[in-house]
C-alpha cells in the first residue's frame, strides 16, 4: 500500500478531512457516546505552531491526526484517526505528529482519550505515551484518561 502522508494548512475547508472527523465522530461515538468533536474544532489546527496531517493513499484520505499548542513547550495531539486497522498506519501518522512537534520545540505531548476506547490506549501505551494527571477541561471527568510523552530534540 503506497501512502502519503501530508499536511493539510486549512482541514476545515478540506473535504477529504471533513469526511474523515465525520467518520471518527461516528466511530467515537459508537465507543464512548460522544464524538469528542466539542473539545477540538478542525479550525485550532491553523493557528500558530499547529499542524494537520492527512495519509492519502490512491487519492482517498485513509487516516489523520493534528496537534495544536498547549502551551510553548507542550502541543495536544487531537483527532487521531486510522480507516485501515492494524497495518501501522497510526503508528505512521504518530511518528510524524512527533518528528513535526520536535521541529516546532515542544518539549512534550499530551493527548486524551477515553478510558473505555481500548485499542486507543492501547495504541498511545505501545507508542511511549505514559498516563498522567488529567489536565485542562478533562480534569474531574472520570471518563477520560491524559497522557504525555517527552520528546527529545533534533
């Protein structure tokens, strides 16, 4: 499978991305009984030290995920997203968000998803990620569980 993986300056005017966040929306939803859409408008992805990725393959978006600031040493990863189950795509997706974020000088990620979203957690575990103290808007929400990774500098 020959896959791309680009940038995407614009996502909310996008229509390969647009169909992807409505795609994991209804996957969200299915898992947790929300799409998660509230916390991460695909317009937070166009400002400063943001980025938005999308793997295309035969011209059909397969997979995104985006990360915007935090703060200036810290970005979020949001709206991660695989069409294409167990063939390393999010992991391809992940190492990317990270070497962009590494060239952004973020010295950290942090990143939240639900607790019962299984292959999620999983997924962030395998990848380096360790759980954390819920930060922002999900802290006292027993649903969600945060995660961090440090990032090393090129």
């Amino acid at each position: 499978m020959d896959i791309t993986i680009k940038a995407v300056p614009r996502p909310s005017e996008d229509k390969k991305v647009i169909d992807l966040i409505d795609r994991l929306n209804t996957t969200l939803t299915t898992i947790s009984g929300e799409s998660g859409s509230r916390s991460a408008s695909l317009d937070d992805f166009t400002q400063e030290k943001s980025l938005f990725l999308i793997a295309v393959n035969d011209e059909k978006a397969i997979g995104c995920g985006g990360f915007r600031p935090l703060s200036p040493e810290i970005c979020e990863i949001k709206r991660m997203f695989s069409l294409k189950k167990n063939m390393g795509l999010g992991g391809k997706i992940l190492s990317a968000l990270e070497t962009a974020a590494k060239q952004f000088n973020y010295k950290y990620i942090y990143l939240e998803t639900r607790k019962k979203n299984d292959n999620a957690v999983k997924f962030y575990l395998k990848n380096g990620y360790k759980v954390i103290e819920n930060y922002g808007i999900y802290i006292g929400r027993e649903e969600a569980i945060c995660f961090c990774k440090e990032i090393r500098q090129l």
